[in-house]
C-alpha cells in the first residue's frame, strides 16, 4: 500500500505538472473547439440573423461563455502569486476534530503540502466540468434571438449565463488549488452553492412558460436533473475528503493531526 501510495503521489505530480506546462495549449484547444461548435451553432440558427442587433443577442453569449473560464483563470493566477506565503483563516466553518497549527514554512516543508494525490483527481475533475457543461448547453439548445417565442429567449440567455458564471467560478476554484491558496475548500463549496441556486433558478423560471414544447421541456428536465446529481455526487465524494484529508489540511490550513 505505500508503494502504491507513493507511486500514485508521482503520478499526480508529474500530472499536475503536465497541466502547468500545457495550460495555454489547452486554452487555445478550448477555446478553438468551442468557437467553432457555436459558429455552427450560429450558422444553423432557427431564427432570422437579419441585423447588428440580432446578431450579437447570439453572438455575445457564446463569446462570454468561451472567454469566461480563460478570464477566471487570468485572473485567479494573477491574484495567487506562487511563493507567497498566504495568510491561514482563522476562522473554521466546521471544526472537527483536534489539530496543531503549522506554520506556513513548516506547512510546506511537510511532506503531504502539495495539490497532489487525490487532490490532482478533484483538480482535473473541475477543468473537464467546463467542457462537458458548455458542449452540453451548445447540444441541447441552437442559437436563439429575439425573433424567437419569449420561452425560447428565456431558456437561451438562462443557460448561457449559468454556463458563464459557473465556467468563470470553476476556472477559479482550479487555480486555487493549485496555488494552495488557504480559501479554497470555502470557494468550492461556494461554487457547489451556485451550480445548485443556478440549476433551481432555470427550472423556476422555465416553469413560468406554459408554452415551453415537450420535445425542449424533457431533456431541459434532464440537463437540469444531471447537473444537480453531479453536484450532489461530487459535494458527497469531495467534502469529507476536503475536512478530512491531510494533504488538504496541511495544504489549504496549516495544520496536522497531533
């Protein structure tokens, strides 16, 4: 088993550095793919294209939902500097069990500080949460503007927005753990928070229109379904793993069991 444990820490750190070097590959593969599902996306649109305006009610959401994961990211990696030695919370949202404060020097000197192990898991499992949500938005609905019926309008800008702001908060929640920065576990759970607010907020609203088509309504009821489930399914994997670990502990509080 510590073999096997040791083996899996190498693997993970040669994998995160991986991620490291190829970052602004991947940007650039992101951010090629997607543009050109949404310019087909766009070309195949239901709805007339007649005008300036009519363009950009398509154009701007797709747009925002490329940039906003590579603007979380920017920004997250500028705000985290590497090297610094960040300032723990002082303040535990749920204290459980006994620990001894680390210094931030004797944190990083311990052998578990690091985003690896599992951590490497959960850090990979956020990037790939990007994609599949927007490919999943660009699938499901084509492009719509103000010359479609008001649900179709609804449900266009509703699932735009969501994937914008949660492509943003994960991109974030990445760069966190990987400059372990101290808030993390707090800004992932913030970001589960959303996604479930998000996903309840769509269904509200959509309810609202009597005259949303069964073929949309069904699978816009499973979109919705599967992203609460794999929220759920990732808070119920992930927090016991983020209070509980060492690695986390050492890494995002400075401390270690006595």
């Amino acid at each position: 088993m510590r073999r096997w444990a040791k083996a899996s820490t190498v693997r993970s750190k040669k994998l995160v550095q991986v991620l490291q070097a190829r970052m602004e590959w991947l940007i650039l593969g992101w951010l090629g793919l997607f543009c050109a599902a949404a310019g087909w996306r766009i070309a195949s649109a239901p709805v007339a294209i007649d005008d300036p305006l009519a363009f950009a009610q398509v154009f701007v959401p797709y747009a925002l939902a490329a940039l906003a994961p590579v603007a979380g990211y920017r920004l997250a990696m500028a705000a985290f500097v590497p090297g610094r030695l960040p300032a723990r919370t002082s303040f535990r949202l749920l204290p459980l069990g006994r620990w001894r404060s680390l210094d931030a020097l004797r944190a990083r000197a311990h052998p578990a500080y690091g985003p690896f192990g599992f951590m490497a898991s959960l850090m990979v499992g956020m990037l790939l949460n990007i994609p599949v949500r927007s490919f999943e938005f660009v699938l499901l609905l084509p492009a719509l503007n103000g010359h479609a019926p008001a649900w179709g309008v609804t449900l266009f800008r509703a699932l735009a927005f969501d994937i914008i702001a949660m492509n943003f908060l994960y991109a974030v929640c990445f760069v966190m753990a990987l400059r372990a920065a101290p808030l993390f576990p707090r800004m992932l759970l913030f970001a589960w928070s959303i996604d479930l607010l998000m996903q309840l907020s769509i269904a509200r609203r959509m309810a609202a229109h009597a005259d949303l088509p069964p073929q949309i309504a069904a699978p816009l009821e499973d979109l919705l379904m599967g992203n609460v489930t794999k929220v759920l399914v990732s808070a119920g994997i992930w927090i016991p793993y983020l209070l509980l670990s060492q690695r986390v502990n050492v890494t995002y509080r400075g401390r270690i069991a006595p």
